[in-house]
C-alpha cells in the first residue's frame, strides 16, 4: 500500500470514528449548549470550517517557504494541514458562532474523546506513512529509533504522539467526578496537547524557524496557551489532585 493511501485510509477513519464519538458524547454528556439541535448543528459546522480553515493557516505557519513557493498559484496553497492550526481554528470558530447565536455554555467537553481518538487513529496512518508524510523526528541512538527507509533511525514521534493521547484520554475518564467545572475537560486537553506539541517539536526536523529559536507550530501552541494562561495553573492542579 503507497504512503498515501495509508495516510487517506487512516485519516477517513479517523473523521468517522470521530464524528460517531462526539455523537455518543453529545448524548451521554447532555450539555446544555447542544441540547437544541439547530444549535447544535451551527456549533458543529463552526468547528468543521474553523478547523479546515486553521489547518491550512497553520501549515502556511509552519513552513511559509513551501506553502508560498509557487505563489501566486492556489492549488500548491491548498497543499498540506497541521493538527494543531485546526483545533486553534476550531475553538475560534465555535466561541465565535456561540457567540453570534447567543448560545451559553460550554461544548468542548463533548469534543475531546472524538479529538482524543480522531488525531491518534490518523498518527497511524502518518507512522505508516514513513518518510513521505514528515511527521517523523530527528536522527536517534535510542533502541526504539525507526528507520522510515532512508537508513537513518529516528524518534518515532507519531508513536510517542499516540502513547500521549492514550494517557490523556484515560486520566480525565478514570477522575470524572474532579473536572466539576463545565469544559474543564477541553480546556485541559487543549492546555495538555499544546505543551506536548511545544516539547515534542525540538525533536523533529523544522521546515521553518522563527529567529533561529522556534517553528511555527510551537508558535501557535504557545499562542494558544497563552489563551488558556488563566486555567493553567487551576487544571493542573485537578490533575496534581487526581494523582494523589
């Protein structure tokens, strides 16, 4: 099977298995925001547009060099899409339509499991993937190094990537009880996923650095921290908690 079947096949699953989730989600969770079903709906096709739309703003971010080297021809423009891009372009996208409907309340937390199983499914495929897809990470001695098939083992990152959302799913499911505030859930996810992504990217090949110090990617997930800065401290202490 070529890289990018493997990648199709696994990014398919990924929307379904996603989507049928936050479908169960929304129905066990009964969160208010999403009881109407019109509301429900605009709030859905937010987070699908907002997505789409930050996925490709955050891979011009990330590597401006490819994303604009046939400029000013658009098909090369719609290449490429970053995880991180469409869940900060999802989140503006659903806090702007909730707020333009007037519709109060928290939705994430009926996102994150579909979020949590959607992104690992689709780092199958990007592992499969091998050196074509370019989510893979720097040269490594390390005994678990992968060689993707240029001969050179590397931090398989996208396994790293998958082992980190298995955690994060299980800590807030087994302490369910100490997330109390409505869309703690998200915003812990949003604020455990983006340091991840922070720290992970020094180990992996940079298209792009900013000033020599940082890439894009890291640049979005520390703007998208710096939104969350008031419920850092205050989630990290629920989950020092749900530790102890």
């Amino acid at each position: 099977m070529q890289p990018f079947a493997w990648h199709t096949a696994f990014e398919l699953t990924a929307y379904f298995v996603g989507m049928r989730l936050f479908l169960w989600q929304r129905r066990q969770l009964a969160l208010p925001v999403l009881a109407d079903r019109d509301r429900s709906l605009w709030i859905g096709v937010a987070a699908i547009c907002g997505a789409a739309i930050g996925a490709k703003l955050g891979y011009w971010i990330e590597d401006p060099l490819d994303a604009f080297a046939d400029f000013p021809d658009w098909r090369h423009l719609l290449e490429g899409k970053t995880i991180v891009g469409a869940l900060l372009g999802g989140l503006i996208g659903v806090e702007g339509v909730k707020r333009a409907i007037g519709a109060l309340g928290s939705s994430g937390d009926a996102f994150v499991l579909p979020l949590i199983a959607g992104i690992a499914i689709g780092r199958i495929g990007c592992f499969l993937s091998g050196l074509a897809d370019h989510t893979y990470g720097n040269p490594t001695q390390l005994p678990w190094g992968v060689d993707f098939g240029d001969g050179v083992p590397r931090h398989p990152t996208q396994l790293y990537e998958i082992a980190f959302l298995i955690a994060l799913a299980l800590l807030p499911h087994m302490h369910a009880a100490r997330f109390r505030r409505a869309g703690d859930r998200f915003r812990g996810f949003m604020i455990a996923y983006l340091s991840f992504r922070l720290l992970v990217d020094f180990i992996k090949p940079v298209p792009y650095m900013y000033l020599g110090l940082l890439s894009g990617i890291q640049l979005l997930c520390l703007a998208g921290l710096l939104y969350y800065r008031r419920d850092i401290l205050r989630i990290a202490g629920t989950l020092s908690w749900a530790r102890s």
